[in-house]
C-alpha cells in the first residue's frame, strides 16, 4: 500500500509519515503532481550491523607502481575516427 503527498505536506507531516513509512506503508513525495522521492522502511538489518575495521584486509591487491606517472600516449583520447 502506498499514498503520495505533496512536498508542502511532506514538510510538515514528515513524523507522521516517518511512523507509516515506519509501519512498512510505502510514501511517494511529489513535486507539482509528479513522483519525485519514495520514503520506505529500512529493512535487513543494515543499520543494526556495525561496521568491523579491517574486515577487508588482504581481500584487495595493488600494483606497486600504481600512482607511477602514466606515457603521454595512454591520455591522449581517440578522436571520432579512432586516431589518437
């Protein structure tokens, strides 16, 4: 189930709509008739899972020469042709 306000009635009913957007009620926010925004609940947990540091140490590789200057060749873009 969903209902559309208008921006106007967003401003000043926004806890009412955080509580039935809360209580799983989808609410589309409109600008001159027009959807512009859709105000859902947040579900699956990801607010409640705290974020571990590290938690990605050694997933990654890099070069060791990755921030080395690069030829002046490789900026040069094509043109609409394919040259460069």
């Amino acid at each position: 189930m969903s209902i559309q306000v208008n921006v106007l009635e967003a401003k000043t009913q926004l806890s009412r709509l955080l509580d039935r957007a809360e209580a799983g009620e989808e609410v589309i926010i409109a600008r001159a008739g027009h959807p512009v925004a859709r105000l859902v609940p947040i579900t699956g947990g990801t607010m409640a899972t705290p974020r571990i540091l590290g938690a990605l140490k050694g997933k990654g590789w890099m070069a060791d020469d990755f921030d080395a200057p690069l030829d002046a060749d490789f900026l040069m873009a094509p043109d609409a042709s394919g040259r460069r």
